[in-house]
C-alpha cells in the first residue's frame, strides 16, 4: 500500500519544478504547526511571511477530501491559498472566493505572491470591490467619444455577477458586429482596477486578427503594457500578452509561462479552440477562463454537421455552461444578431435566393457525373459561374441609388475565385466603365481590370494585405472575392452586398461570414445589406425571414421536374465529396452547358419580419406555461389529465396567442421540430412532464410501420434501408438520389427500377416524402 511519503517525494519534484526551493526553510517549511495539528508544507514569500499551506495526502486519496482540516490550518496561520494533492492529482483552493479547482502544476513563488499582492490592494471583498469602480458611460477611443451600449454594461454585469459567485469560467456571445474585444477591454480595466486581475493572455484565432486585438488595447488599455507574441519568439514581458494559441503552446514549462503565470485568459473565437493539443494548452493555465464567440447559438441556426455541433457542445463545457437536461448551453451573457439588429445597433438583412439547374442538379459531362458538391472543387463550368454573375449585375442595377456597393464574394478556391475575378470585371457595362472612370478620375483600363480582385493568400505575391486595405480605404476594387481570408475577424463597415458562391455545411462558418455585412456606417447611411445566396446556405441553417417579394421568373422555374414552385434544396450541395468525382479537373468552356435558374426570390429580414430566434422563443414559451400552471384553469386540467371542453382549448389557444411571441400550435410545432405534436403535447413537455421522440425515433417508427405494409423483398429491403439513410441525412428524395452514391455504387437508377418498376418507384418516392421526411 502507497504512503503519503512516497506522494510527498513526487510533490517535492513538483514544487522544485515551479521554482520553489524545498531546501530553504525561508521558502518552504514542513510540519508547521497549526490549529489543532500541523500542516504538511507552508510556503513563503520573498520576505517569509505565509504565504500558502500544501496539504499532502497518499495516492490513494482523493485531495479533495482534505478540504477542511486544510482550511483550519489556513485561518490559523493565517494564509489566504490552500493546495491539495496527492502527487497525482492537484488542487488549489482561495477559499474565500470559491471552491478548490484542479490544476495540472503548482504556482512559481513569483506568481504565488503576486496573487496574494492583489488580495493586500483590495478595498473589501470581490464584490465591494468591484461596485467601487464605476461603468463608464462615456469614453474616448481611437479618437472619438464612445457611449457604453446597454448591452455592454449588462455584459460586463453578468460576468462581474460570475466571478463574484465563484465561477472561473465564462462564455461570452455576441453577434459580430457588437463589439466583443471592445467589451472585453472595458472590463479588464473594470478588473485592473478593481485588483481582480494583474496580467491577462489574449489569444487569437489568427496573428491578424492578435494585431487587431492588440491595437484595442494599446488604445483603451494603454496604462497597462501589451506584448504581441508571434512565430518563435519568447517573452514575459507586459500585463497584456497577446498570441496565438500555436504560439503560446511552444512557450509552456521551464522558462517559459507558469501554471499561474496570467490570472485571466480570454479566448477570441473560443469554438476554434476547444478541441486536441489547443484544449491542454488552456487547461494548462489556472486563471480565470473568458470565451468570447460570435457563432450562433443551437437555437438560432439549424446545425448540419454533427461534428460542429458536438463541437460547439464541446464549447458549452468547457467553460462549465452546458444544461445536461436541456441539451443547450447556458453562456454567461448572449447578445443575438437579431438582439442588435431590433436595438438598432446592427444592420438588418435581406436574402436574395436564386438557384441555377447545374449548382442544384449536377451534369454529365464526357461521360462523367458532375454531382452538385464537385462545382469548384473537380469541375467548373464557365456558363454557370457567368450566369450567378450576370444575376449579380442585374440585380444591382435594378437597385436605388448609384453608389458603387462595397462587395464581398466568397469563393470555393484559388482557382474559383480567378475566374470569377475575370467573369465579375468582364461583364461590367462599357457604360458604367466609362462613367466610374469620369467619376474617380481613373483610366476605363484601371475599372476594368480593377472593379473585383481576387484577395486570397496567395494574393500579392503571399502578401494580400495591401489588396485588403485597398478595398477598405480606396474606390477600387469595388468586389472583393475571397478564399478564407475575409469571413472571419475582418472588419469593414462598409461592406453591403455579400455573395455566397462557396457551399457550407458549418453554421459557424455561415454565421462568420453573414457577418461580414452587419455592422452599421453612418458615414455612407448604411442600415442594411443584402446576401446573395447562389448555393443554398442560407435555407440549409434555416436563416430567418418573411418572403417579401419575388423578382420576374426567369427559366422553367414552374416546372415539377425542376422541383415545384419553391421547393426546397434537393440536392444539398456539400463541402466534402461523398466519393470521388472526376480523376482530373474538368473545366467546361463557356457555350458548351446552358445553365438557367429554376429558382429566384428575396427574403426580408429585420426588426419588421424578423423570425424570432428559436432558443428564445422556447425559453418565453417555458416560461409563460409555468406561469399560466398556477393561474390558468385549462392548463391546471391539461396537467392533472382531466377533460377539456372545445370551448376551453378555443380560449386558452386565443389567450396564448399574444401579439409578443405568438405561441400557436402550429409556430411551436417548428420550433419544437414536432409536427404531430399538440398543443397539451408541448405545455406538458415544458412542465417536464412529456418526453418529445427524436426526429431519428420518429423516422424508425415511421419506416418500419411502412416496409411491414409494403412488404419488400430482401433485395428490396436493403435499398429501401439506403433510402432511410438519406432521409436521416436530412436529405428530400427525388430520383436524381439514385445517380449518387450509395446507390450509384448498386446498379443506380436502372437497377431501382429493376427491383420496383419505374411506376412504382416513383409511387415510393412519393410516399417516402410524405412519410418519413414529413416528420423530420
């Protein structure tokens, strides 16, 4: 059996490894008396005074559990930190401010002090502390007299709010757009100040967007020095570090930055960052934890990839605000884009939808089968690519007003985005050259080769900066087209028209790259700005909005076999290939495949028809349900299983029906994703008291009780099991599915009407829709 000196051999290892002289009695005693018996290890500060006790325990006990003698010999001593451990597991523990949080090493002396420094400064306890410091209203930055929003201040409530309770975690949403680092900057003063904090890590998602973060705070932030870390390079130096999470990783361990080294680590565009060697990178820290995001809570955007959205639950848990019971997160403080754009703070947005045969549907071409999801990425057609392009124009030119819309086109790849640099600058009129040229006094050459530029990494010789604060700061280039290099973190308020040709199954990519467009510019009157959807992005995370209008139909848009009047995506165009496409990269010249629209409207989305967000509604709709199971008869009937009169359900529908929120049976159908469910289905369900079936339950009931009517053969059985999987996917069945894998891979459409007929398969289709997607 283990002994607590063979734990204490492994805790003296520890202890020299941060920096602590073991030998030196001034430094680190052992069996120092207190209270009622002795405490394992004392450590001292640089002047002997008590500093911290180390409570030593055999493997085979968790430290956890010594909590209380710990806190007799602390208050005795006294010391304000506790640390327990075992030799595996460790323990540190401000016993005034909360409960004892594992760490994976033990606090240098330096940083030991320093942390007890700012308890010594402090005026009363945490929250005395921080109502001393006032919120500014007013503020100068970067030259101009700012008003602290209200969502700011509520912000910074709620996470003074969190650290005074004893959270050490907190995660921070808001829209893009809102102002996060700005956000995050008032409060570090707020905590500065306050002596909550002495030094702080900033980390980025990329060096860019570190140098930006960087000049923040140089301004807001300038009584307390920033370093900015990049590459190989080492420093300790400054009360604001700012890195990358690559760069930091590289500078852990001896000599490089402590268990305890920051007392505040904030994480920008903290989702990229909770997965693989970056997530023990932050867990290396013990300091207060702040993740900031702008990505969409699940209750705003449908998630398409299960990946992301264990990712984002990943997230949630991390920073310790994940509801188990509800399978949602709880963050901190959440300010919504559709929250900033009914304050008035962010500007709203419209969709303009348009769907072009060849994106939807795919081609053959030599033989070969184009699927949607290869456009860009094995094949390209020129006629396609020039059709969404000329659709641009012709909408723009239809518009108000003659100011030149700043524009950003996010393209698939560098050879996408050549090409459309050329379609874009071609297809512009001789007129508006020769008139842009009069207007910025410019040559018709310059407009013409300079009116879209491709901005990638490989732009400008690999040094694309140049090309991105042109289109900031200069007339020309008017359209941007990007490969990953403006979605995300690059702030220009200007832009107004944003052009989805690069298909996407991530929601937080989607949401980074909506907002792009959404912060306001009074200098030019910018209150709005307009997606261009040409590839189905915004419907496949359910984006919200009204129908507003419908431009004049173009094409055979009417025609069944181009999938109805206003049917949905059919044929989902997807970031990875299910099988390999074409073995060489085809490119179709333009005139060799017509392409033409089967598809055109425009979505309105703003404080008059804004879809209100599905989180919120379902939080109001648990709320008013458990005030009404107090108060309202019909609801107390419903709960206690007693009968209800027609009359009854007619008055509590029309009372639930409030002009606020609208709860109808059939709103709360969609946004429980519950279509045969009722109206005491869903007031029991936010009771706690009725469990919905998954949509997965309700497809396997739904097929089953289908192939048992139907009857299938074996062979038949198993396509009809492939069919099932495509519907789980997510996926509306038409018969362009049996040209894809899995079913390409078995015979195809030819063998599928060899098991069925043709007659009867298109029957199944049909019933497979009606059936299993419509419960989905």
């Amino acid at each position: 059996m283990s002994k607590e000196t063979d734990a204490r051999i492994i805790i003296d290892r520890l202890l020299r490894e941060a920096g602590w002289d073991i030998e030196n009695k001034s430094q680190v005693s052992t069996e120092e008396p207190a209270a009622d018996g002795q405490a394992d290890y004392l450590l001292r500060d640089s002047r002997t005074r008590p500093l911290a006790i180390l409570e030593a325990k055999r493997f085979s006990i968790d430290p956890y559990s010594a909590k209380d003698r710990a806190r007799e010999y602390a208050r005795s001593l006294p010391v304000h930190f506790i640390l327990l451990s075992n030799g595996e597991d460790h323990y540190f523990w401000d016993y005034e401010e909360g409960d004892a949080r594992p760490i994976l090493g033990f606090p240098s002396p330096a940083d030991l002090e320093r942390r007890a420094n700012l308890k010594i400064h402090r005026r009363g306890d945490l929250r005395q502390n921080l109502a001393s410091i006032p919120y500014p209203e007013h503020f100068r930055f970067k030259g101009d007299e700012i008003e602290l929003r209200s969502y700011q201040k509520q912000c910074i409530e709620a996470v003074d709010a969190a650290v005074i309770s004893g959270r050490r975690k907190m995660l921070i949403e808001m829209a893009t757009g809102t102002g996060k680092t700005l956000t995050i900057a008032i409060l570090m003063k707020r905590w500065f100040q306050a002596a909550v904090i002495s030094r702080v890590l900033f980390l980025a998602d990329r060096i860019e967007l570190a140098k930006q973060a960087k000049e923040t705070f140089d301004d807001y932030l300038s009584q307390w020095p920033g370093t900015l870390l990049y590459g190989g390079r080492r420093s300790l130096e400054g009360q604001i570090v700012i890195g990358t999470l690559d760069t930091i990783a590289g500078q852990l361990g001896p000599s490089g930055f402590g268990h305890a080294y920051f007392d505040l680590i904030v994480t920008d565009e903290c989702h990229r960052s909770i997965y693989s060697s970056h997530r023990a990178t932050l867990a290396h820290f013990d300091a207060i934890h702040i993740g900031l995001t702008a990505t969409p809570n699940p209750g705003e955007l449908r998630w398409v990839s299960e990946t992301e959205r264990q990712l984002v639950r990943s997230t949630y848990l991390f920073f310790d605000c994940w509801d188990a019971a509800r399978q949602e997160g709880k963050p901190t403080f959440t300010y919504t884009i559709q929250r900033g754009i009914s304050d008035g703070h962010l500007a709203d947005y419209k969709i303009y939808l348009a769907e072009s045969r060849l994106t939807f549907e795919g081609a053959t071409w030599d033989g070969d089968e184009i699927r949607p999801g290869d456009w860009e990425r094995t094949a390209t057609s020129w006629d396609r690519n020039k059709l969404l392009v000329d659709e641009f124009y012709r909408v723009e030119g239809e518009r108000e007003g003659s100011r030149q819309r700043k524009t950003i086109v996010f393209a698939v790849g560098e050879r996408h985005a050549a090409q459309l640099e050329q379609l874009f600058n071609r297809a512009l009129s001789d007129e508006k050259v020769l008139r842009l040229a009069k207007d910025l006094k410019v040559s018709p050459g310059a407009i013409r080769s300079d009116y879209a530029r491709k901005i990638t990494c490989y732009s400008n010789n690999g040094n694309p900066k140049p090309l991105i604060d042109r289109f900031k700061y200069d007339p020309l280039p008017v359209i941007a087209v990007s490969v990953d290099m403006l979605d995300t973190g690059y702030d220009h308020k200007e832009v107004e028209n944003l052009v989805m040709m690069r298909p996407t199954n991530s929601a937080i990519k989607y949401a980074q790259m909506r907002g792009r467009g959404s912060r306001l510019a009074p200098r030019i009157g910018k209150t709005s700005f307009l997606i261009y959807d040409f590839v189905g992005n915004t419907e496949r995370f359910d984006d919200p909005g009204e129908e507003y209008h419908r431009p004049r139909p173009i094409g055979r848009r009417g025609d069944a076999s181009w999938g109805g009047e206003a049917g949905p995506i059919y044929a989902t165009p997807d970031t990875t290939p299910e099988t390999p496409g074409p073995t060489e990269f085809v490119e179709i010249p333009l005139g060799s495949l017509e392409d033409e629209f089967r598809r055109r409207e425009l979505i309105t989305v703003g404080p008059e028809g804004l879809a209100i967000d599905r989180k919120t509604y379902l939080d109001k709709w648990r709320e008013k349900v458990a005030e009404l199971k107090e108060v309202d008869p019909v609801v107390k009937a419903i709960v206690g299983e007693r009968p209800v009169t027609e009359e009854e359900w007619d008055a509590l529908a029309a009372r639930l029906n409030s002009p606020e929120f609208w709860f109808t049976e059939q709103s709360l159908q969609a946004a429980f994703d519950q279509p045969a469910a009722s109206l005491a289905d869903f007031i029991l369900a936010a009771l706690g008291l009725h469990r919905f079936p998954t949509r997965e339950e309700r497809i396997d009931q739904a097929f089953a009780a289908w192939v048992a009517q139907h009857s299938p053969t074996p062979h038949q059985a198993e396509m009809l099991r492939l069919l099932k999987a495509r519907v789980l996917a997510g996926d509306q069945i038409d018969t362009t599915v049996f040209s894809q894998p899995p079913f390409s891979l078995r015979g195809g459409r030819a063998r599928m009407e060899q098991l069925f007929g043709r007659e009867t398969l298109e029957r199944i289709i049909d019933e497979v829709n009606l059936h299993l997607v419509a419960p989905g």
